[in-house]
C-alpha cells in the first residue's frame, strides 16, 4: 500500500479507500490506484514487509491500561505486526486522529479508552483505515468495532451479593459522570437494587476521579453522613484502597462494621487487608479480542460482529461480609 500510495501520489488512506471499495473516491484517481495495483502483481514478488499497527493509550500506563497495552502488543507480536505506541497523556492532543490516515506506515489502529466522541471516530472510519476501539468512552458507532467488558452484568452481580447479605444502603462511589463503562456500571447496580425493591438515595453516589485519593474523600463524606451506609461499592480498585483507608481512619472494621468492594481485580486488589471483593475484568482477553477483529479487517471480509462484550466474574474475597446488626 506504501508502494502504490507513493507511486500515485496519493495517501496510504486513499489506498485503503480503493481496495476496500468506499465510495468517496475521484474516479479519476480510483482507475489510478487499481492500475498501480495491478502493475504490482506483474512485478517480481518481494518479501512483504512487516505491518505496523498504531496502538494509542492516551493515559499512564499503570494496572489496568499497562494489562491491556501488554496484551495488545504480545499479541500482535505473535501475528508478526509491528506495534507503533503513542502512550501517556500528551497523547490527549486533539488532532491526533485526524493525523493517524496520513501516518507514514500505519495500516491500521487500536485506540484505547479514546477521549474523542463519536463524531471524530466515525470521521475517522470514512478515510477507510481499519481501526478498534478497545473499552469506548462514549457508545460507539454502529459501524465503528468496539471491544469493551460487561459492566452493566459485572455491577448487577456485585451489588445483588451486597444485597444478599442484607445491605441496603449502599454507598456508591463511581468514575466520572457520562462515561460508557461508569454508566453501564451504574444501571448495573440500580437494576440489583430494584429486584430487591430497593431505592438508590442520592447523597449515597459520587461521581470523581478514578483514583485513590478522590476515593478516600468520597467515602470519608459517606462514612461521615449521619445517614452512613452499611456498604461502599466502588467502581474502581483504587477507589475502593482509598475506601479501606477512610474506614480505617474512623475506626471501622470492614467488613465486620462497613463492607467495600472494587470493580476491574488488578492485582493490587489481593495486597490489601482485608482482601477486596471485586469483577474481575478480562483485560487481556480484551486486548486478544480487540486484535483479532483488527487482523480481520484487513485481511479479510468485514467481521459481523462488530460490538464485543466479554463477561465479568464477581470474585469474592474478605472485604464484604453481612450487614452489621444493631
């Protein structure tokens, strides 16, 4: 595609635009293309060079972005593709994906967690680059191949365990406001409260930023209340390490006193004590997944499915335990 690119004077995207037959193409410069194509069958064959597959994680690599990351780029790895990473916040520039079509040696994307609305995505999928989102921010496209975990399952499941050892008021420490994965987590949770003729109460949920430290001030507010819920269900690990701690604080015992529990099971999920009940995430199965679907577009016909969910697993350990009486 370099090749033919180069040798018409047009992008590697408009390449990729002919061969996969979309429309927004001078027909002019469609008859130039297919001819390049073909004067390149004639030739000699060469060795093909390698593909090169642009991975984007536009946050720190910690826990759960540095297991998708890994999993993405061994496996690509084992397909012979080369990874270009563009990793950390500065990557949060906002022309980054109206750049990606006219990267030099770029055959196609993974994006990760994309900042960007649907809009620039779809935009993005009109230049005819074959690209995955891995775990969306916002819901995605229809056309647009999204890979992400069962969030709305995962919390329907943790909160009917709270439920089922007789909590009621509980606590909800969530990630920010309008995000795909918080929401669905939400619903989640609301749903389990509902089967069990439970209202949500609205002091009960915050909504902060994924990190221990906004955790720790979430459930030092909740624990404070004269109100205090009997349970925290985090929606993250790390904001369930800075739940532990507010309990710890004020001299509760968890679960004995207040139970905690996350949502992803990164390791740092078993290195607490008590250890956290969390929803396992297959975050390397995702990255696996997300991959495939890549390898698939651009050897082959359009995959059907083009949104994945992979199942969660509520792992139980000791941070939750039965309503305290009295």
């Amino acid at each position: 595609m370099r090749d033919i690119a180069a040798e018409v004077g047009v992008s590697i995207a408009t390449v990729s635009r002919v061969l996969n037959d979309h429309a927004n193409v001078a027909p002019r410069t469609r008859d130039l293309v297919l001819r390049a194509v073909e004067r390149s069958r004639l030739r000699d064959p060469e060795p093909d060079a390698p593909r090169t597959v642009y991975v984007r994680c536009p946050y720190v690599l910690t826990d759960y972005f540095g297991l998708l990351v890994s999993s993405i780029a061994e496996t690509l790895k084992l397909h012979g593709v080369r990874v270009l990473l563009d990793a950390g916040e500065s990557s949060q520039q906002a022309d980054a994906l109206a750049r990606l079509p006219d990267e030099p040696g770029v055959d196609a994307a993974i994006l990760i967690l994309p900042p960007e609305d649907g809009d620039r995505l779809v935009a993005l999928s009109r230049t005819g680059l074959p690209f995955v989102v891995v775990d969306p921010r916002t819901p995605p496209p229809p056309d647009v191949a999204a890979v992400s975990a069962a969030h709305f399952a995962g919390a329907r499941a943790l909160t009917g365990h709270l439920v089922g050892l007789g909590h009621r008021d509980i606590g909800v420490v969530a990630g920010p406001a309008e995000w795909l994965a918080g929401d669905a987590r939400l619903a989640g949770h609301r749903a389990a409260l509902s089967e069990a003729g439970v209202l949500p109460v609205a002091h009960h949920l915050w909504h902060v930023e994924p990190t221990a430290e906004a955790g720790h001030r979430a459930a030092a507010a909740l624990l404070d209340h004269p109100h205090r819920p009997t349970a925290i269900a985090c929606f993250n690990d790390k904001l369930a390490v800075g739940a532990l701690r507010a309990a710890r604080e004020r001299g509760l015992r968890v679960p004995d006193d207040v139970s905690v529990a996350g949502f992803d099971d990164i390791d740092l999920s078993q290195a607490t004590h008590p250890r956290l009940t969390t929803v396992r995430q297959p975050l390397r199965e995702m990255g696996r997944i997300a991959v495939t679907q890549l390898l698939r577009m651009l050897d082959g016909p359009r995959p059907e499915a083009l949104h994945i969910e992979l199942a969660t697993t509520l792992v139980v350990r000791e941070s939750t335990g039965p309503v305290a009486r009295g």
